[in-house]
C-alpha cells in the first residue's frame, strides 16, 4: 500500500470466479460508456484506507470502487442499489435454489 514493502507478487495463475470475471467486465463497459475513468477508480481505492487493503480481495476492492463511482456519475442512487441488492438476496445462494420473488 502506498510504497509500503509487499513481499514477493505471487506469479502463480488461478482460475477467476465467475463475479471476478464479471467486475472485469462491468469495468471495461462503464468505462467505455464514460461513466467513470481510471482516475476515478484509483482515487475510490487510494481514500479506502489501509485496513481495507488488508481485509478486502483485489476484486472487493475494485468492485466498491464501481460502485461508488457509479453512484457518484448517477448511474443509480444508494436507495436504488439497496433495492436491487435486497432482490438479489431473496434469490437464494445459487441460481438453481432461486425463487420468484417478486410473485
């Protein structure tokens, strides 16, 4: 973080999670779209702090930086995704136990 010494960079490969794939993904279209840009996301990053370095994965932290970037263009409001994310969570744990929540 910020010049601190790291250790070694892992250099070993690992297959992605399906959601990690997917921030990649929403990151690259939004931007294209011009909702946000690489200095937004870093600064997003850089005000997060050091604990969050710690405790969140790479791809936690970049998708909270989307997000918040999202929020800040007016992409959607904070009521607007605590909705959505309240939906999400009525589906269940997988896609296959998913159940119509909305009737």
């Amino acid at each position: 973080m910020g010049g601190d010494a790291a250790g070694p960079v892992p250099t070993d490969q690992h297959d992605f999670a399906l959601w990690e794939k997917r921030v990649d993904a929403l990151m690259v279209l939004c931007s294209g779209k011009g909702l946000f840009t690489v200095d937004g996301l870093r600064r997003v990053l850089e005000d997060m702090g050091e604990e969050s370095f710690e405790t969140m994965t790479y791809y936690e932290r970049w998708i909270a930086s989307v997000n918040q970037n999202l929020i800040e263009a007016g992409a959607y409001t904070t009521a607007e995704l605590a909705t959505k994310m309240t939906q999400v969570q009525a589906r269940g744990d997988t896609y296959g136990e998913a159940s119509d929540a909305s009737g």
